[in-house]
C-alpha cells in the first residue's frame, strides 16, 4: 500500500530542512548538484554516469553545469 507520506532518511531530511527554515529544495536538486561538482573535478563522462545513475550522456550532459570560471581556467 503506498503512502504519499515520506518515509525514512526521505522523511527525516525533510524533518532537517524544515527546523532549519530551507524551503524548496528537493533530492532532485541535490542529485543536479552532485553531477556537477564531479564533472568540476574531472571524473570522465562514464564515471560521472555511473556514479549518478544517468543511463545516457544527453541526460547527463542535461544535469552537469559548468561554471564559467572553472571553464577560463581551463583555457589558461
């Protein structure tokens, strides 16, 4: 029987969020964040998918951003 209640480490981080006053973040945010900050720190495409899950590189090139300095200092 499914339940629309959260339920576990879902349910106590949204516990957390809400004593701390953090409004509108989702796991969905927190998983963009995670592909990005790998792809900063040079994991390859493959290692970053397989670490996150994504099955194919349009998803994930979808989900990495690159911040524009760390792209200038690429550049030298």
């Amino acid at each position: 029987m499914a339940s629309d209640t959260p339920t576990g480490p879902i349910r106590s981080g949204t516990e957390v969020l809400k004593r701390a006053g953090i409004t509108n973040l989702r796991f969905h945010d927190l998983r963009h964040e995670a592909v990005s900050r790998l792809v900063e720190k040079g994991l390859s495409d493959q290692e970053v998918a397989a670490i996150s899950g994504r099955k194919s590189m349009q998803m994930l090139r979808r989900y990495s951003h690159l911040r524009a300095e760390d792209l200038v200092e690429k550049l030298g």
